[in-house]
C-alpha cells in the first residue's frame, strides 16, 4: 500500500522515531509535522495539548496516511485512546514501546524515567512499567530545560553538557540500572546523559521498539508498501524552516530533505 505513515510531534524530537522507522523500513513513505511553534508541550495544560495534537492529525488524515505514529511522549499520555477511538486508521504513540524496552533490559527493576513535566504528571509511564513488571522501582524526573535545548540546535558543546548535567542533579545517590528516554528529543542528547549516569546506566530511546511496532503493525494489515517506487518523505514545521532544517539534515544524516512551512 503506498500510502504514506504519518508520524506528529511538538517539534524535531519525532525525527529521532522518523529515523527508526526510516532505518527498518527503508521503502516507506513518511509524513512528519512538527509543532515547532508551539513546542515545548510539557508544560502545557492537557486541553491544550489534546487540540495540537488532532489538528496535526487531522491535516495528515487529508493527506491520505495509512498509520499514524505519535511520536511525543507528552501528546502521547493525552491524545493516544482519544485519536485511537476516532480516527479510522491505526494509531500508535511511543510510551508502551519505551516501557518494554526499559523492562527488557533492566537486571534489577530499578528505573529512571525522564520525561516533560506533562508526561511525569500523567503517570503513563508508570502505569505501563507495572502492567509489564509489578517489581518494578520507577523514579520520575522532570526535566524541562532539554525540550527548549533541543529545539535551538545548540546541543552540542560544554554549555549543552553542564544543562543536562544539572537537570539530572536530583539522581544523584539514587540507584538505577536503567534510564528510559520518555521524550522523542531526548536521544539528540542521549550522549550527554550517557556521561552523566555512567557507563553502567542503560540509557533507552523508545524510537526502535516503536519502529518495530510500525512494521509489526503494518505486516498484520497487509499494508506494507509493495510498490518499488522510492519514499518521497516530506517535512512540515509550524515554525522556522533553516533551524528545522539544519537538525533535521544533521539528525538523518540526509541532505535536500522536502521541508514545508505549514500553519495549524
């Protein structure tokens, strides 16, 4: 089926699920927008982030998508069963896939979640971590500086190091063996935190197991795209274009990419 798979999220945190999914199914289609906007979503009341999220929704569902990848956390935790309930195509968002991936790995059930101050607050992630292991120890934390670092493109360096350095204080004396990245921004700076927490940390992006889940998905419903014609990926951001661009090359290692402006 060649139809495009439509992939939202609150700016370029999604690009890290779009690579994923890029990478394990290479003859697909993607649709992104990005709300770069209106990002961060963490710190927005829920009403809020409910109406973003259908309004990127619903311009992707005009555009024929066959699938629907929420590739926010935050949009996630609101928007998931209600965008499941109403849309006619299956949707999925990324917390259940970042759950099992963190309950894969961990030896000693003893897990960090980062995450916006939004997805912290809804308890998503706790709820999907004990549906999997009852003996699971999760700590929540917040970090609400590393969406706005992200989004400016200037992640790399000692000044983007210190911030996450600082944003993780709180785990200091706390034990761990596993840290999940519960924002689709998180893995650009997976580096920086991998130096904070130490070698011995697991740190977890959800973007390969929700990859995994897009193609599992896509294979039961026969919708594959068998056609042989190659992907014409396409880029909506509410905001600049040159930043998102500039992350979005640099993140995908692809250049010449299809990036629109595009006003919700």
């Amino acid at each position: 089926m060649n139809a495009p798979i439509g992939v939202i999220d609150s700016g370029v945190g999604g690009l890290t699920v779009a690579k994923q999914i890029m990478n394990v199914l290479p003859e697909e289609t993607i649709y992104y927008i990005g709300d770069t906007a209106r990002c961060p979503y963490g710190s927005r009341d829920r009403q809020e982030v409910l109406t973003y999220t259908w309004q990127m929704a619903s311009v992707l569902e005009k555009m024929n998508i066959k699938m629907l990848v929420i590739a926010c956390n935050t949009a996630t935790a609101v928007a998931l069963r209600s965008l499941q309930k109403n849309l006619s195509i299956p949707v999925i968002g990324v917390i259940n896939a970042g759950a099992r991936a963190a309950e894969k790995k961990t030896k000693r059930n003893e897990i960090v979640v980062l995450a916006t101050e939004g997805t912290i607050k809804s308890g998503a992630y706790e709820d999907a971590l004990l549906s999997l292991s009852t003996k699971a120890k999760i700590i929540p934390l917040a970090c609400p500086t590393f969406v706005p670092l992200v989004e400016s493109g200037e992640y790399e360096g000692q000044f983007a190091f210190d911030l996450v350095e600082k944003g993780l204080k709180p785990l200091t004396n706390k034990k761990f063996d596993t840290v999940i990245l519960g924002c689709t921004h998180y893995p650009i700076i997976q580096h920086h935190i991998e130096k904070v927490v130490g070698p011995d940390v697991h740190v977890l992006s959800s973007a390969e197991e929700t990859a995994k889940e897009v193609k599992e998905l896509l294979t039961y419903e026969h919708k594959l795209n068998t056609s042989g014609k190659k992907p014409e990926h396409i880029f909506f951001a509410t905001g600049s274009v040159p930043i998102f661009r500039t992350i979005a090359e640099n993140w995908l290692k692809k250049s010449h990419l299809d990036i629109r402006r595009i006003k919700l």
